[in-house]
C-alpha cells in the first residue's frame, strides 16, 4: 500500500562511515536518528499552520565485532551454541527489534543501516526490500558475482534458480515505524564463514552461506565493495549524498 510523499520531499542523505563499532552503540546510534527522524515527523503533523520541516536520511556503513542477533520473531532454538558458551568464540549475543530470525555480523562483513524517511523517497515497504537487494545485486555484478533472489525469501542469493545449490551471500532485516527505516542488511565481503556453523541462518534449514571471497577465491577491498554499494544504493534510491 502507498501513500502520499512528504509535502516537503528531502532525498539528502548524511552517509556516515562508523568503522568497526560494537553492535550495541550502532544500534544506539541508528535508534536515535530513528527517533529524531520520529520526533520531526510528529512535530510536523501537530502543526496548525502547515509548515512542514523537512525530514532527514542517513546511510550507516559499518562493520561488526562477532555477534548473533535474533529478530522479534526468531526463534532462539537457532542459535545452536548455549548463549553462556559464546564468549569462548569471541560472540555476543542480542534480541533485536527487527523482523527476521537469527544473523550473524563479524568483520569482513559490510553491513549498511538505512535510517530514511521512506515519505521522502516511496512508500512501499515491498518496493523498499527489493530495492535493497537490487542494489547489492547490481554490485555483486561489478565484481563479477551473479546474485539475485530465491522465491519466498528476502536477501540476494546466488543459483536462487537451483534450490539444491542455492546459497545465501546478504542478509536483511528492517523495521519501519511511520515509514520511517530501521537496521538493513550484511553483505558478506570476507567474514569468517565458520562463524555461520553456531546458527541456521536466518532460520532456513539446509541452505548455504557464501562470501564475495570464497566465490572469488580473493580477498576483496572493504573499501571498493562499499564505495560500489554505496553507488549502487544512491542510484537505485535517488539519494542525494553527503
């Protein structure tokens, strides 16, 4: 269901580069622009005098220490190593509030948080999801990856044609509240793979997980695979960068 933009439509966006943080203050971090973002929209709506200011966007780029997170509707049946034992593999642990059911983040994975007022862009949260995977597929094709999507499921797949060699490369999980976005997705560039065993990924049975690294058989540049998605996310949104 759409409806109608923004009377005062804003596709600036603040890309903001947060290195490798700990996953508590990133999620801190984008909650609070969340809110902010929240905060002007209701401010916006209590106006009598239909002055409207206008909302902003931000495209987080960061990546993880080790750590699995649990979407609201997950179950913890999916992670398969006891929450006490984690800290003897260097992982945390957190129940999140986005939809989806179990992630792994580490480094080596890019991981991109939009925290967009959809008002200002489209209001189609289907439209919204597909656009993300649209974005990583067209930059796993600068690299030479052919990526795209398995019937049924969200993130970018590789073979999502062939069900028994299907393999899933990105990730996704959002909230929305008042078409307002929250979390994103995880792009594995080079993490550690291994790390994918103490889980069944996102809740799926019986499928893969795979990397640009082991597709490639390299290891590639952080900073290419970001500044391409990063591209690849302004055109496919219309963001206006800076």
């Amino acid at each position: 269901m759409t409806q109608t933009l923004n009377p005062v439509s804003n596709k600036s966006t603040q890309l903001l580069h947060l290195g490798l943080v700990d996953y508590q203050r990133g999620w801190d971090y984008q909650t609070r622009l969340f809110e902010e973002i929240l905060a002007i929209k209701k401010h916006n709506r209590e106006r009598t005098d239909g002055g409207h200011q206008p909302t902003p966007n931000y495209l987080l780029l960061c990546e993880h220490p080790h750590v699995y997170t649990l979407g609201k509707s997950g179950d913890e049946k999916n992670l398969l190593i006891p929450v006490e034992k984690l800290s003897s593999v260097g992982a945390t642990f957190y129940r999140i509030n986005r939809g989806g059911d179990i992630t792994y983040h580490g480094p080596g994975q890019l991981v991109v948080y939009p925290v967009i007022d959809l008002e200002n862009f489209f209001t189609d949260i289907h439209r919204y999801m597909r656009s993300l995977e649209e974005a990583v597929i067209q930059t796993l094709a600068t690299f030479g990856i052919e990526g795209g999507r398995l019937p049924g499921f969200t993130g970018v797949w590789l073979e999502g044609e062939r069900p028994d060699r299907a393999r899933k490369i990105c990730a996704m999980g959002v909230k929305t509240s008042r078409w307002v976005t929250l979390h994103g997705l995880a792009l594995n560039v080079n993490p550690d793979l291994s790390y994918f065993n103490y889980i069944v990924p996102c809740g799926i049975e019986n499928k893969a997980v795979t990397s640009m690294q082991k597709e490639l058989n390299r290891e590639l540049p952080m900073v290419e695979v970001q500044q391409e998605l990063v591209r690849q996310l302004a055109r496919t949104f219309e963001f206006v960068l800076y």
